[in-house]
C-alpha cells in the first residue's frame, strides 16, 4: 500500500525489493483512501498525521509499476501486477462483465444484467431455505439497462492496461464504441489520458495517474 502517513519513497522500493524477495506470483498496489469518521481521517483533519503529498504518491506508484516490471511481472490492470500466466482469473472477468454467482451467506452475483447479494444472517438465511422462502435470501443490488452494461464495459475495461477491445465490445452489444462514446473518448484522448490503438481503447500514461477522472466519463 502506498500514499499511507509519513511514508517515503524509499521505504517504499525496500517494501517492494523485500516482497519480490519471496518471489510472489501476484501483486497489488493500493493508495490509502482515507474513510470518512474513521480514527485516521480524524487525526490527519487534525495535524496529528500526515499524508505524502498527491505528487510524492504518485512518484511511489511509478517505482512499484518500475521495479516490478524490471522483475519480470507483467502489469495487467491498474493496481495489478503478476508473473506470467499467473493473472488472476476472477478479477480478469469481473473486469470483462461476465457472470458469475456466489452461493451461500453474504455472497455475491452478477446475472443478465443484475446485481443481488444473499443476506448475511446465517441463522435467517438457513430459516428461509428450511421454510421454503430462499427468494426472502436475495437482496436486489442494482438492474441494468443496456446503456448502464455499455458505459460499466467500458469503466471496467480500462482498469485493463491493455484496455477495451473495440471488437470484443461490438460482439457484446453490436454497437460501436467509437461511435456510441464518440464525445467522450474525443474529449479523453483531446485530454492525453486515452489512447486508441488499432483495436484497444486504453489509457495513456498521464492516464494512469488520473484515470478517476476517466472512468468518470463512464458513470
């Protein structure tokens, strides 16, 4: 994790120089997010703590992304970094919108363009299955329409360092992208934080640093 109180830069390279020691298969790195009401938030407003400044942390991403590719790891997506064949799976098709459901108490599932979790209380949950009520179990997240599934493809698909495939998106939803965000991605790569190569849509490297802003076109 990176951007955490009074870190530096060079705590930061022996951090990433003593993980790679342990020869690890995947890797991520995070800035901190400060949460609201927490004890941190509370005593950094007050002076207490400090932050590295926005252009030390980003200093600090670009060593890990430095170091670690120097090393053999491949970065795939924007917090992601893995050897070889070692990306992770899951993540890589959360990031292209495909379905999957989660089975059990708490988890999680994304079908035909609908989010819904399953309670978290055990002793409910296995209640409602006992009496036959398992549709008492499901909690609705969110329903998509087509637009909402077109403009998430495309928040997800450039987390991806390679970025969103043109034609991967017209097989999806037939559409264009070019086309359908043409204002948009004009707006981005006037911007120099995308970049449209061949078949990819994909974030320049000031990108990188600002991809928040972005992903906000897409929201």
């Amino acid at each position: 994790m990176i951007g955490l109180p009074n870190q530096s830069l060079l705590e930061v390279e022996d951090t990433v120089e003593e993980i790679m020691s342990l020869e690890p298969e995947h890797l991520s790195v995070y800035s901190l997010i400060l949460e609201e009401g927490t004890v941190l938030a509370k005593k950094i407003e007050e002076g207490i703590i400090n932050l590295p400044q926005e252009d030390l942390e980003r200093k600090m991403y670009w060593k890990v992304k430095d170091l670690l590719e120097k090393n053999g790891y491949i970065h795939y997506e924007i917090s992601n970094f893995a050897k070889p064949n070692y990306e992770s799976k899951h993540n890589q098709d959360c990031w292209k919108q495909k379905e999957y459901i989660g089975f059990g108490v708490a988890a999680h599932s994304y079908t035909n363009g609908v989010r819904y979790s399953n309670i978290d209380n055990i002793e409910t949950y296995i209640q409602n299955y006992e009496m036959g009520r398992q549709e008492d179990n499901f909690i609705l997240q969110e329903k998509q329409n087509l637009q909402d599934m077109q403009k998430e493809y495309m928040l997800l698909g450039l987390r991806k360092i390679q970025g969103v495939s043109i034609q991967e998106f017209k097989n999806k939803f037939i559409d264009n992208p070019i086309y359908l965000f043409h204002t948009e991605l004009e707006k981005l790569v006037k911007e120099e934080l995308l970049e449209i190569d061949g078949d990819f849509i994909r974030l320049s490297k000031k990108g990188l640093d600002l991809a928040n802003q972005v992903w906000g076109e897409f929201i």
